[in-house]
C-alpha cells in the first residue's frame, strides 16, 4: 500500500468533509446549491481513493473509478436539491406581499415569517434590517436564495417607535433584551443600567 497516496486522499477527504459539515450548519438556508454537491463529491472522491488505495489497486484505476463514482454521486446529490429546494410556487410571486412574523427578527439574524394565500399558509426564513417583533406585520421587498428580505408596514414602523424605549442592546453579544433585565439571557453578560 502506497501511504503517501492513502494520506493525500484521506486529507482530499478530511478537509472536504468538514467544509461540508459547516455548510450545513452555519450558511444554512442561504447556501448556494452547487456548493454541497461539490463538496459531497470531492469529500467522497478522497473516501474511496483512500479505500481503494488500501485494496492496492494502480492510481490510473483509482482515478478511473473514483471520478466515475463523484460525478454520478454528485449528479444525483445536485439534482435531488435542486429539485427539494425548488418551490412549487415563483417566489417573485410573493414581492410585495403582506406577512407576519413568527419568530422575531433581529438584524443580521435570521427570523421567520408566514405569508397567507387564499389555499395555504407558506412560511420563509427573513432577514431585515430592523429589530422586528413577532406578529408584527411586513411587507416582502426580495429574496435572496430562499431568504426573504423584509421591511416593516408603516403601522409597524409606528407601533416599534413606541415600544423601541423597552429595550437595550447587550454590550457582548448584541442581541435585543427587554430594558429591565440585568443579565442578558443569551450570553450571561451583566447589563449596566444607566
């Protein structure tokens, strides 16, 4: 067994995998989709070099066989997202539209919001550059990806300006509190009120 070669394609492997774990886990809804395919098949592609180098076959048939092997595990990964991430609906169809949110939105986080339609209610991650509450009213300005980029309704606008005094901004962690709380929930930072 040649174990220079066995390394390289172990590494080829390791390293693939872990891009692919972070993928699924930190970009979440915003991942481009031929990103984990490709990862997938390199991150395969280095298992089986690595197997096949331990069965001692020559690399001319390593080569041949794992790249055979990626390209058809990457075709049908590629295809199967493509075809679970694509709405039944146009998602252009939903700019503009009214929704509520279900799960507050804070800026740079990502929240959720439900659009209802005269057949179904259809909720969609959200991103805003506000601080917006949950069951408050916005309004669809775009999507990126399958992210809905949202804007509060001048009703919200309003009633956020009466409530925006009830809450601070951690120090540590950034994440919005209600302004009597002396320890922020999320980080355990000690608040200081002024």
């Amino acid at each position: 067994m040649d174990i220079t070669l066995f390394i390289f394609f172990a590494l080829i492997g390791g390293i693939a995998l872990i891009i692919l774990i972070f993928l699924l886990i930190e970009e979440g809804d915003e991942i481009d989709i031929p990103l984990i395919p490709i990862t997938a098949t390199i991150c395969f592609f280095g298992i089986l070099g690595s197997i096949l180098t331990m069965m001692e076959l020559e690399i001319l048939w390593i080569l041949i066989i794992g790249s055979g092997v990626s390209i058809g595990i990457f075709l049908s990964v590629y295809f199967g997202m493509k075809y679970l991430t694509t709405e039944s609906e146009n998602l252009k169809d939903y700019i503009g539209s009214k929704a509520i949110v279900e799960i507050q939105i804070e800026p740079n986080s990502t929240g959720r919001i439900q659009i209802k339609t005269s057949e179904s209610i259809i909720e969609f991650p959200a991103r805003s550059e506000n601080l917006i509450l949950k069951n408050y009213e916005v309004v669809v300005k775009d999507f990126i990806g399958s992210v809905a980029i949202v804007a509060p309704t001048k009703d919200t606008l309003k009633k956020m300006k009466r409530i925006e005094n009830d809450f601070i901004t951690c120090k540590n962690c950034k994440a919005t509190i209600e302004a009597g709380s002396n320890i922020c929930p999320y980080c355990g930072e000690k608040i200081e009120n002024l």
